[in-house]
C-alpha cells in the first residue's frame, strides 16, 4: 500500500457570536485545516485540525512544503515510522507548535486511513476500553453578563450534559467570585461544575483565589497560570485546595512529561490537534495512566471520543466550544452526560465540503 494523493485546504468557519477567555480574547471565528491522504485503492483518510483565526493558512503551508513530498508513495499503514519522519524534517523549527498542528492534521488521517481500510472504529482499533465516555460541555464566556452565563449553562443541561465549564479571569475576583457563586446556586448539586482560568493569574494571584474557589467545589480549575510554569503548577498543586488540571497549551511530548513529572495537575488534559495528534496523545495518555492520573482532553470532540473510548484512565471530555456541526454529516450525541464513540470505520466525521466550500480561505 502507498499514499497516493494528499490535499490540505483550509477554512474560516463563524462563531455563532463573538466568545472570550483570558488568554485569547474575544473570539469571532476559528480555523479548519483539514488534511485528506488517498492511498493507491482509493481509500481515503480525512484529518483535521481547528486553531485561532488567521492561523490556520500557515498550518496548512507546513504540510504543503515539509510533509506532502516527504510522505507520497510510503505505506500509510506505519504510522509511527511517518510520525517520526515528520518530526525530524521540521525539527529545527518545531519541537512544538505550529509543527505539532500540523503534524497532527496528517496523524489523523493516516489513522483514520487505516480504519477505514480495517473497516474498525478509531476507538476499537486503539484498544477499546468503553464505549460511552463522560462529557461537559466547555462554554467560552468571560464575556457574557452573568443573566447570559446561567442562560447558556441551562442550553447545556437541556442538551444532555451533567457538568459544565465556565471562564474565569475577569478584572477583579471579587467579579469571578460572584459569577461562580451565581453558577454553582444555578445548578442543582448533581451537575459537576468546572473552571477555567485561561493563563489569568500568577502563582501568587492563584493561591489567593484558591483559598476563595475552595468551596464551590469545582471537579477542577484549569490552567490558573501560564502553561509552562511547571513550577508554579507543582506549588499550587501542593496547597491542596482545588484539583487543577491542564496541558491543551503543550505542545511536545516532553513538554507533557515536565508537567506529569512535576506533579503539576490532577487531571492531564492533552488536546491531540495541539500536541502532534493521536500518536502523541496516547502516549500523554498512557504516560497519565502509568502516573495514575487521569486523562481528559481539549477541543476537537469528535475525534477525541474515541481516544478516551480506549483509555482506562479517562475522565471527562469537553464539548468544545469551537462546534463543527454544521459542516459534517452527522454529530455526536449526548445522552445523560455521556457520548458514545461512532462505529463507523476510523473516525466517522464525514464533511459537507459543498457547504464548507463558502468559507474556504486557502
Ligand atoms: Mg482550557
């Protein structure tokens, strides 16, 4: 077998209003590389990533120029082999992302190659472990007035999840104080509530706000400072106060191992678009499950059903915000907190590209 044809095109896809955290601000719309590897029966493996506007186009051009060469006419099937090929053709200037995106959107569709070629599900074929996986849904809302934040929260709850995350970081926390007080008397006590600081704070600022954040018992605070301060993660971990979790801001495989090594989180949370794709993220996740820590995960939901469908260690995933719905055939289901990983062979996400076509940038 060998890769026969790659295409890579790239989207701009509208927020159905404007969405903000921390460290992102105010977001309006996001990208969509979407990566497509044809081998020589015509079998066709579809990989995709989603990253912040205006980034997605020099994403897509480090396929083009570093992977698309580099992998025609090899055998799809060893991934590991092409993975470690792509890594050391752009090794001088990745190490890390924006490499690791582009890595990943390649990593995908060879996976999702081999399922449909194997004609497994994506979830079986990485070692099935269960087939319902618990969820939350990830609400971007640092923006929102506090009327609209329990609004969107009860959207949420009549959609089937059972745990829900909202922003932190707002200009006192006196103001976040107040919004998670209003949050946590909105929801009845069986719905589990998650925060998210989004880099807002430094380690002193944290240690302040855990000691406030202590009694709403949240399932976890995530990534309260900068993501690199492994340190910092290590300190506000050994204060006991509130599980932290993070890792959707890491980018290599060392960089993941730093913070596990460090005792930094209660909950290692990998996006597999940010950290080089499903090869790599397995590896966090086994590395997670070897550290007994759990593993959750960031963005992409469709795709990450079926990683945590394999993990023994997997907590919840989070229904990002960024939704691809309108452009695919058919979206995930969410049944009483839980979404069942698709059977369809590799990954399942089949994409309207006439309806896409409107929205393509490169
Ligand atoms: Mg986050």
């Amino acid at each position: 077998m060998f890769i026969s044809d790659i295409k890579i095109d790239t989207y701009n896809i509208p927020l159905p209003e404007p969405v903000e955290a921390y460290a992102a601000g105010i977001m309006k719309s996001f990208d969509l590389v979407i990566c497509r590897i044809t081998n020589d029966n015509d079998v066709e493996g579809i990989g995709y990533i989603t990253v912040h506007e205006n980034q997605g186009k020099a994403i897509a051009q480090i396929i083009k120029d570093s992977f698309v060469d580099l992998l025609k006419n090899k055998d799809p099937r060893y991934i590991e082999y092409l993975w470690n090929l792509m890594w050391k053709k752009v090794h001088y200037a990745g190490r890390g992302a924006p490499v690791s995106f582009a890595i990943a959107a390649v990593d995908v569709a060879l996976w999702d190659l081999k399922g449909k070629y194997l004609k497994e599900p994506l979830w079986s074929l990485l070692g099935g472990y269960q087939k319902n996986v618990l969820c939350y849904a990830g609400n971007i809302d640092l923006n929102f007035s506090k009327d609209k934040l329990l609004e969107e929260a009860t959207k949420s709850l009549d959609q089937g999840f059972r745990a829900i995350k909202m922003r932190l970081g707002r200009e006192t926390l006196k103001e976040d104080l107040e919004r998670l007080d209003a949050m946590r008397n909105h929801l009845s006590s069986d719905i589990s509530l998650m925060a998210d600081a989004n880099e807002a704070w430094t380690v002193n600022q944290a240690m302040k706000a855990f000691n406030e954040i202590e009694k709403f018992n949240l399932v976890w605070l995530e990534e309260p400072i900068k993501p690199d301060d492994f340190e910092g993660y290590k300190y506000l971990r050994s204060l006991g106060k509130v599980p932290i979790a993070a890792g959707e801001n890491l980018h290599t495989l060392a960089e993941m191992n730093l913070l596990i090594k460090h005792n930094g989180v209660d909950y290692v949370e990998p996006d597999l678009t940010t950290c080089g794709g499903i090869t790599a993220y397995m590896k966090v996740a086994k590395l997670a499950e070897i550290n007994n820590l759990p593993v959750v995960s960031h963005g992409v939901h469709e795709l990450h059903v079926h990683l945590l469908a394999a993990c023994p260690n997997a907590s919840y995933m989070e229904f990002h915000a960024w939704r691809i719905d309108n452009y695919i055939e058919e979206k995930l289901s969410i049944n009483n907190g839980y979404s069942p990983a698709p059977d369809k062979p590799g990954h399942g996400v089949v994409f309207d590209f006439e309806k896409l076509s409107k929205l393509k940038i490169d």
